[in-house]
C-alpha cells in the first residue's frame, strides 16, 4: 500500500510540473528534442516580428506579422507624402553621372541625382514586381523567384528581357541577376547570375534621406528624420539622395569603336531607367507645370528627336532638357498672360 502511495504521489508530482532529483527523465528529454526545433523556429520568428508584437499585441504567424509591419511603414509612408501634396514644389536637376574605364573593364559608372521622394516610395518603385508599367525599358518579366523572405530584406532571383537604344540603333537584351533587397539602409544590390558575354555585370542603388524643409525647425536643429517630421510637425518634405553605382566587365574586352558603341549602349539604358524613375515621382508627387519630364517634352515636339540623341555626352544631353524644359514654360507663362 504504502509503495502505491509513493507511486501516485510520483504521478501527481510530475503532473504539478514539479522538479525530481532523480535521473535522466527519458520522455522529458525526448520532449525537449522534440519542441527544440518548434523553439528554435519560434525564436528566430520573433527576432523579426518583434516590432509587429509590440503593435498588435498578439502572436501570429510571421507572414501575417510581416503584412502588419508593412501597413505600419505604410501609414508613416502617406504622412511624408502628404507634405508633399502640401507643398509639391521641386526644381529636378540632372544628376550626377560619372562613367570611368578601368582596366580590363568596359565601364564603371556612378551616378548621383536628387529626388523629390521620400527613400520610402523610391524603393517601393524600384523593388516592385510590376514596375515594368514605370520602367519602359523593361520589355518582359520572364521569372521572378523570391529565395529569402525576412521582412525587411528579400533576395530575389528575377530574369527579364531589357530594350535597349543607342543612336539609330535598338535591341533587345537578357537579364539574369540576383536582386538583394533591403527596406532597413534602402539598398537594391543585383549581381548577374550566369556569366556569358558579360562576365561581370553588378552594382547597387542606395536611396538616403534628403531633409529639405530644415528652416521649418529653426531654431532646432534636426539629427535624426524623427526629429525632424517631429519639428516640423509634418510639415517638412523629406526628398532622397539616389545613388547608382555599376560595374560592366565583359568576357572579352572589345576594341574601339565597338567598345565605345556598347559603352553608350549601357549608359544610355541606365539614362532611360533614370528619366523613369523621376517621371514617376513626378506622378506620384502631383505634376506641375514648372516640371517637364523628357515624355512630355517629346509630345510637345519641341525639339528634334535626333539631334538630342546623337549627343553623345549625357551632360550634354541634360542641359539641352532643361532648356528646352524652361523655353516651354516661358510659352506656358506667356500663354497664361494672353489668356488673362
């Protein structure tokens, strides 16, 4: 009787969840290895969903947690823009583009220009799967696989078929790269896939926060964007700083004038990616007449189509845009004064 006793006073004791002194518990340890990796997987879940926790004040699944975060970027997303609705006033100037030819290299280009978008929308345009309604260069999506998912960062293998144009001439182009994403710096890598013609085709965008509003603080001074939206009062636009750079090395390093033809191929192409992007923040900030993308310029006919293009200096071809950009609206102005 009194070993019964002992046996179910044991039972209950371990149903109360109490500790025993006695050996290696078996089923205990084969539990734990069981949940171990359940653990370990709840563990890392949570490392990225942590934010999503704090605002939601549930668990749920990592997806789900992700769409959270995602509305909350979102609605920080439509207060920055509103300031831009308030006051969509910007001055586009031609970027900065620097095109080098180190050796054993067909080119190394850099580029810098200011955007009147915060970081936030610019890489919602260029990470998005459907941009090829805003990049005209880009002809089809042939695949697009996402390999890593974490949130904030996607690496994502994608192969398309690119339009080209240089001069008189035009194509078509494959393109397979492996594309990393990540929302935390505002960074796109992409490095080619499979080595062919090009033996070596990279490079990175980077977008940074531009506080163009900063007199709005005075007499503070702003050090970070949260100080800044907060002494504004959001009132203050915040605009970006892009930055391309990209490096072209192919298998075989062609002679002039050939390689000088596929050195204005590619640095034309990125040209065009360029003149998309900012006719879409254009859009997207609300079109003023004080601001006239290379679309609209060619609708108007304004100037001759070849002449630009056979300029063979992008500055060059820059500073025709922006006078012919400020010819039309001194015909715009002067159109305004007749009417009234």
């Amino acid at each position: 009787m009194d070993k019964m006793k002992e046996i179910l006073s044991s039972l209950n004791s371990k149903k109360n969840g109490e500790k025993e002194d006695s050996g290696v518990n078996i089923p205990a340890m084969c539990s734990f290895l069981v949940q171990l990796p359940e653990q370990l997987s709840r563990r890392l879940k949570s490392q990225f969903t942590r934010s999503n926790k704090e605002e939601d004040g549930i668990s749920g699944t990592l997806t789900r947690k992700h769409k959270a975060s995602s509305s909350i970027v979102d609605v920080s997303l439509e207060e920055q823009l509103r300031a831009w609705k308030e006051n969509p006033f910007w001055i586009q100037q031609p970027p900065d583009i620097k095109v080098t030819v180190p050796k054993g290299s067909l080119s190394h280009l850099n580029l810098d220009v200011n955007v009147g978008l915060p970081p936030d929308a610019l890489f919602n345009i260029v990470t998005d799967p459907d941009n090829k309604r805003v990049f005209k260069n880009i002809k089809e999506v042939i695949s697009r696989k996402v390999l890593v998912d974490e949130g904030t960062r996607q690496v994502v293998e994608v192969e398309q078929a690119a339009l080209w144009r240089f001069l008189w001439w035009s194509g078509t182009i494959s393109v397979h790269v492996l594309v990393d994403q990540n929302r935390e710096d505002y960074t796109m890598k992409f490095k080619q896939l499979k080595a062919g013609f090009m033996k070596r085709f990279e490079g990175c965008w980077k977008m940074e926060p531009l506080l163009l509003d900063t007199e709005l603080c005075h007499p503070l001074k702003p050090e970070t964007v949260k100080d800044y939206v907060s002494y504004t009062k959001g009132k203050g636009r915040i605009g970006s700083k892009l930055s391309l750079e990209q490096i072209i090395e192919p298998a075989i390093v062609p002679p002039p004038p050939i390689s000088w033809y596929i050195r204005g191929i590619t640095t034309r192409t990125t040209e065009m990616l360029i003149n998309d992007l900012l006719a879409e923040a254009a859009r997207i900030r609300g079109f003023s007449s004080n601001e006239n993308t290379i679309e609209h310029v060619i609708s108007e006919k304004i100037y001759d189509k070849c002449q630009l293009d056979e300029l063979s200096d992008i500055k060059e071809r820059w500073t025709m845009r922006r006078k012919i950009s400020r010819q039309s609206n001194k015909r715009l102005l002067l159109a305004t004064k007749i009417q009234g």
